[in-house]
C-alpha cells in the first residue's frame, strides 16, 4: 500500500475509520521532512494492512493548526479512532517499526479504560 494524501475533508473518516492510521505532517520545504519520507513509504509497504496518511501542512494549514502542529515533521498514530501516539521529528527505520510493534500490541481495551477515566475526571488534553 502506498501512503494517502490526507485533507481537511478526508481526516475524520480516515481516522474514525478503525485500524492503525499513520499520520506524517510534513512540507516540502523541510529537510527532516524530506529525510523521513522514504521511511514512510518503505514502512507502508511493508504494512499494507495499516492506513499511512501524509498531512501536507502547507495545504492543510487548518488541519495543521487543529492538531495543534508546531514542529514537523510530525508523527501521529492512531488505533480504533483513538490517538496512541504523537511526536515531533523523523525516526529511523527500526524506531518506526518498533512503534508499530508497540501499536499493534496495545490493549485497546486498557486504552479505552484509561481514555474513559481521563474524561471522566476532565484531565483529556
């Protein structure tokens, strides 16, 4: 699977849509950006059973700024709808599938526990 280009229409049903989504916020301009792209796609191929998205922010500067973008480029996964993970800065080939490992054995249930507890006790960031 190759990555998709993700926009201010796509977001909500590519996120909402179950499974693990990658999301890399990026521009063309940036250096980092352009190192970490060709990880990205290795990685989608190697895992076609996961949606890779690529948030171009200079395109999507809406989407950007509400996710809150401040440093790319910027990595985002999500699992079943629910963000698990967000860092700025480019990984290495083994760091990125060393955190798809780390998605692929999260205990959703767990996660939607503490995601529960979180807004029940109005601490959700």
């Amino acid at each position: 699977m190759t990555t998709r280009d993700i926009t201010i229409d796509t977001i909500t049903t590519t996120i909402t849509g179950g499974g693990i989504v990658l999301l890399d916020f990026w521009a063309a301009w940036c250096g980092p950006c352009r190192s970490f792209a060709p990880v990205f796609e290795r990685a989608a191929t190697a895992h076609p059973d996961i949606m890779f998205g690529k948030v171009d922010t200079e395109d999507q500067q809406e989407l950007s700024a509400a996710f809150r973008i401040t440093s790319i480029p910027t990595l985002m996964a999500f699992r079943d709808g629910i963000l698990v993970f967000s860092q700025p800065g480019a990984l290495g080939p083994a760091q990125l599938d060393g955190l798809i490992a780390g998605i692929r054995a999260l205990d959703m249930d767990d996660v939607r526990r503490q995601v529960a507890e979180q807004r029940a006790t109005g601490d959700a960031s």
